[in-house]
C-alpha cells in the first residue's frame, strides 16, 4: 500500500508547520533540565496533531545535515524520525505525562504510512548499497537501544508482558508498531540488496532473540492467516511476524548470508513452524532455502525434516500453485538420503511415503520430472535471451538440486530418456553453460552458483559413459570454456578434461613437497572429508604396525567450497600422488558415494589399475560398498580385498578389541601387497614434470 499527498491536503498544511523543530520540542519536553526548550502540555499535543496532520510531507524535510543526494533524502529523514520515535517512547518521564504520550502515541500509528510511500521503495530498488546501509542503521537501532532490545528479548517472559500491561500498556503498543515499521522497511531492502559475506554477523545475537521471539508468539497465536491490508486495522504482533518471515525468506535465499540463520539455530525453527496448517504458504519458503546449504542440509535431515514434509504434504500439494508444488518436490530431494532417491526412483515409489502414510501420486520420477522441466525452461531462458531468472526463480536455485541427483546413474538414466522434452539434454546444459560463462567471474553470487552448479553437472556426465564424453569433446566451445575455467583453478573443470582425456595446463607447476621423497612405498588413503577422524586413527594404528616402512598419506576430498582452514588438494596433486603410489586404501561411506570429487580419483585409480582395499569405517557402511558407481571398485579384475570395521568410540569394549584385531590384519595386508608389486616404477621416484604432461595421460 502506498500513500501520495494530494494538492489539497498541501493547500491545508500550517505556514508555520516546522516538522524539525516540533521533533526537537518533543524530545526536549522530557527533560526537565532543558527549561529553555520546553513547551506546554497543551503545545505538546497539538504539535503532535501537527504532525500526524501533515505525515505526507514529514520526509520532505531535513533534520540533520547530511550530503545525501535528493533521491536518498527521503529516506534519512524516515530513519531519523524512526530513531526520534524509539528515543521518546523508552524515555521514563512519557509515563507521567499522559496528555504527551497519547497524542503521541496517534502519530506512532500512523508511521507504517510513511514506511509505505513510493518513494521509499523506490529508493532502495535504484540503489543496492545505500539500501544495505539503511538495513544496517535500522538493526543497529534495534541492537543500541536497550528499551526496544529488551522488550523483544522479554516478549516470550509472562511476568515482563503482565507488568508491561499493568503499568504501562500503551509501551507495547508502540514498540509492537516501531518494530513493524522496522521489518516493513527491512523487508524492502531485502527483497533487491545485495550482501556481502559475513555481512550480518555482528547481529547474530539479535536474529537468536528474533527466532525466540517468533517461536513464542506461533506458540500462544497461530493466527497468521486473516491478517487485513490496513494496518492499524490489525494486531501488530500478526504483522510483525508476517514481515519477519519475509525477511527471514530473502535473506536465506542469499548464499552469502544464510549461515548466520543456519549457525543461530533456524533449520529446527523452520521446521516447526512449517507444521503450522494456518502459515501462508510463502512464509514455508525458508526451509528450501536453508536446506540449499550443506550444513543447513544436515541439520534438517538430523531433525526428520523428509518426515516433517510428509505432513505438510497434501496441503501444500493441494494449493493448485506450481510454485510451491516445485518448491516442495526441491526440499524432498535435498532432505532424502541419496540412496532413498536411487531406491524410489527404481521403484517409481514416493520417496515420504510409509506404511502409515502411502503415496500420493508424488513419485520420485514425477518429483525429479518436475523439477527437470522448470530447469530446462530458465536454461532456454539463459540461451535465447541472456536472462538467469524466470517464473519467480532463478536458475542457480534450481541446478542446484539437480546437481544433488546427477551423482546417480539411474538418474541420469532416466532423464536422458525421458519423452516429455524434444531436445538434446548433454547440449541444452552445455550451451547453458557457454551463455552465462561470464557470470562466473564477474556475476553475483546467485550467478556464480549457476555456473558452479552446471560445471558440475557436466562433469558428473562425463563419468558417464564413452558416448557422453563424444559429444562432450564435440562441442568446440564448450572445451575452450572448460581449459579457460581450469587455467583459473576450477577443480571440476580440470577433472572434466582428464575425463576427456584433454591436457591440463597451468601457469605454474604444482608439487606437494610431502610427496617429494619417494625412497619408500607410497600408500594413498582416499577419503571424504565427512570421515577424517575415522582415516586419522586408523593412520596413527597403522603407523604403530608398519614402523615407517611405507608413507602412508591420507588424501581427503570434498566437493564443498566453504572449508575456510583445510583445502582438498588440487587434481594435478592427487593425479601425480596417484601415480606414484603402490598402493590405495578406499574409506568407503556415504559421504564418498555422495562426492564426485572421490568418485574422480576412485575412476583415476581403476584407470591406472593401482592395488586397492576397501575399508568401511563401520557396519553401517557396508551396504554402500556394491552400491551404484562404487561397485567397480571391487567388481574389476584388480586384487582388491575389504575391511569392515566396527565402531571405534568406546576404548574398554569388544567393538574397541575388534577395531585393534582389524588394524593388525590389514596392516600384514598392506605389507603383503607391497611385496607382490614388482613393477620398478611404482617404487621408483617419478621424473619431475609438468603438471599438463602429468595429466596428459588421464
């Protein structure tokens, strides 16, 4: 809603009316010091008449000298007259002039008023920065005033909201209307700013109070579903939580600022708050957004969130909104386990359903056909027309989870063949990639991800099969933009061209100098990164057997791009340790058969046909050891032999026993494999080379 100022409520405005010098009035009347600056009681109240008479043209004013440009001016002035309003209601003298406080408290109301003029939002949508300075100050002002942060903090306490209702009810009434005007404004910027990495940070504290907050209020309301358009029509409370739900929806659509809701305990939140029947669909949207990020991802799966959208299932189902029908079928594969997919696409089941609650109509093929058809519009979208957004999302939300479902080959499988879309699937992503290219140097975040998240589709079918690779290398502009992406480091690009069997090359040469001493036996450990704790034990174990009589060197991989301390190594590291080794160990897990990271060395390591042992860290992930792409790494003709461990943790106990008696009888396996290899180059130092040449033979 927005509201102009006509030429006749102009005509009606006061000669004399001086919006900046009734503020100074206002704030001096409460002090009793200021003898100089204050007005009578009766001035008081009809200054605040003035004020809530002439609300139109409040912004119009200047009330600090500032170099805004006029397009900003507006907007100061509303931040300044929001800070005016918080600074008089938590002054104690309000209390007792009760004449000042209620004629006050009539031009607070009409604050959401200004908050909605055109201008304001215009302002914000011409200028991304500014925009995210004025969300900074308006939090700011939150987090430095202790009235208005303690009231929030105090919401969920019974006694503070009795007390607060006894002495003083009108107090709540008005933080309830500042904090509205806050989330209406920030809601504003949020749907068009950009952030920045560790932006919200230094509010984390304050978004922990405001999940509280909301918490408190879904329990004891549960009414956000008649909220009218007027707002001083409505309950405050109701609006204050719609704004913030919006808030909270686009600002964990932003890669860049999501960890902070993930990290102050949301996706357990969200989850709760999804059961709410009376929630407005778009206020549900957060849980996709959180699930979108892999530690948000893990958190929601470790709080049964599959089980949560089973619930919500038909409803949201039922909305006859494609939005949200695709929304839902997104969460449903981010929140599954990969094999559950693997499992329901295989059998055309529903991946939610249960003996108690069976399918509806909502197959795996349906679910991943769904989100298929949506991704090749917006890629059409990116080719023809050079735009990464359509139908209300934009493309890099929705490779994303089509990324996640292309490390199954039955996936793969099915899409490739499916009848519904007359195109070429290998070249729709291929030219999809080609067309935004730039956007992975120059873009947004947004941008960047699409393009991160089409690389790794790609390479994921250049495991494939000979006749994917083909029409790979068929396509010449294609290659040039894969080696361009690999010349700036870009791990899945270089593993897409050893796929090809294409040179990599670099501007300098890359050597681990761990590596660099070969007069002993080299024995690799592949491993996720999800299972180091497992890998380091068992290394320290083995150290104590072997007594340093081969290397042992543990090679950890990981698909994730946001481990800030430890960095996977790059591929023409592994591809050279590879060579050089005798000897490779496979911790195989979930995580391993999740990443395609460990899924390119595994490959390299059957190429070059190296001696290998499987190791489960535990019972639990044996199953994994024949499952999908994993299989060929016992299935080929290579010696291979296998450990299942049991679980490790517990020292005084026969799991811990069992553990000891595996070490033992894989370390005299290492040994033994080692004294069979007698190919002089496995033991002998490799020349020092290029990495190009190095790769050259992949």
């Amino acid at each position: 809603m927005s509201f102009r100022t006509t030429d006749k409520q102009q005509q009606s405005l006061s000669k004399d009316f001086n919006a900046p010098e009734i503020f100074k009035s206002l704030k001096s009347a409460l002090n009793p010091d200021v003898i100089q600056h204050q007005i009578p009681k009766e001035s008081i109240h009809l200054a605040c008449v003035q004020l809530r008479k002439n609300w139109s043209i409040l912004l119009d004013f200047t009330y600090i000298n500032t170099t805004d440009n006029e397009k900003e001016h507006n907007v100061t002035s509303l931040i300044y007259i929001i800070k005016t309003v918080v600074e008089i209601v938590g002054h104690n003298d309000l209390d007792e002039n009760i004449l000042y406080r209620d004629s006050f408290a009539e031009f607070v109301r009409i604050l959401p008023k200004l908050a909605m003029l055109e201008s304001v939002s215009e302002t914000f949508s011409q200028d991304s920065k500014f925009a995210r300075e004025i969300f900074y100050q308006l939090f700011q002002l939150i987090n430095d005033s202790s009235y208005l942060r303690t009231y929030i903090e105090k919401s969920n306490d019974p006694s503070y909201i009795e007390t607060l209702n006894a002495d003083i009810s009108y107090r709540s009434e008005l933080y309830d209307i500042v904090l509205y005007v806050i989330f209406l404004i920030a809601k504003t910027i949020t749907s068009s700013a950009k952030f920045r990495d560790n932006d919200l940070d230094n509010f984390k504290k304050l978004f922990e109070t405001f999940r509280i907050y909301v918490d408190y209020y879904f329990e004891n309301t549960q009414q956000t579903f008649s909220i009218p358009d007027v707002f001083f029509y409505s309950d405050p409370r109701n609006l204050i939580i719609c704004e913030y739900l919006s808030i909270l929806w686009n600002l964990a659509d932003k890669p860049s600022v999501v960890r902070v809701f993930i990290n102050t305990g949301y996706p357990k939140a969200v989850l709760n708050w999804i059961l709410i029947s009376e929630l407005k669909y778009e206020h549900r949207l957060a849980l996709i957004n959180i699930a979108r990020d892999s530690v948000g991802e893990n958190i929601l799966k470790e709080n049964h969130a599959v089980d949560i959208l089973r619930h919500i299932k038909d409803s949201i189902l039922g909305s006859g909104d494609s939005g949200m029908d695709l929304i839902y079928y997104m969460a449903v594969i981010l929140l599954s386990e990969h094999y559950q997919i693997e499992e329901a696409l295989t059998t055309d089941l529903d991946v939610t359903a249960t003996e108690e609650a069976p399918a509806t109509g909502t197959s795996m093929k349906k679910v991943i056909s769904y989100l298929y058809s949506f991704t090749i519009y917006l890629c059409k979208e990116v080719i023809q027309n050079n735009v990464m957004s359509g139908m209300s999302f934009h493309l890099s939300e929705l490779v994303v989870v089509l990324e996640r479902v292309f490390i199954h080959d039955s996936v793969i499988d099915y899409l490739m063949t499916i009848k519904l879309f007359e195109i070429d699937h290998i070249e729709l992503f291929c030219d999809t990639l080609i067309a935004c290219r730039g956007a992975y140097i120059d873009g947004d975040k947004l941008g960047k991800l699409a393009c991160v998240s089409l690389i790794n589709i790609i390479w994921s079918l250049s495991f494939y099969d000979d006749s994917f690779r083909e029409c790979l290398l068929k396509n010449v502009k294609l290659i040039i933009v894969i080696q361009g992406l690999a010349h700036c480091n870009t791990q899945a690009a270089k593993c897409i061209l050893c796929n090809l069997k294409l040179p990599i090359t670099t501007e300098t040469t890359i050597e681990d100098h761990q590596l660099s001493d070969m007069s002993k036996p080299l024995v690799l450990i592949s491993h996720s990164f999800n299972d180091r704790s497992f890998v380091e034990r068992t290394k320290d174990e083995l150290k104590q057997k072997y007594d340093d009589k081969y290397i042992i060197y543990p090679l950890f991989h990981t698909d994730s791009n946001d481990l800030s301390e430890l960095t996977a190594k790059p591929w023409e590291q592994t591809a050279a340790a590879i060579e050089k080794a005798v000897l490779v160990l496979f911790v195989i897990s979930k995580h391993y058969y999740e990443s395609k990271s460990c899924r390119q060395t595994a490959m390299y390591v059957l190429h070059k046909e190296k001696r290998r042992i499987i190791l489960c860290p535990n019972n639990t992930e044996e199953n994994y050891c024949s499952k999908g792409w994993l299989d060929s790494l016992a299935g080929q003709s290579c010696e291979c032999s296998s450990f299942i461990f049991p679980d490790g943790h517990l020292t005084e106990s026969k799991q811990e026993i069992e553990y000891k008696e595996k070490i033992t009888k894989l370390a005299n396996e290492i040994s033994s494999l080692i004294e069979k290899d007698k190919k002089p180059n496995r033991l002998t130092t490799l020349n020092r080379q290029n990495v190009s040449s190095i790769c050259t033979i992949c």
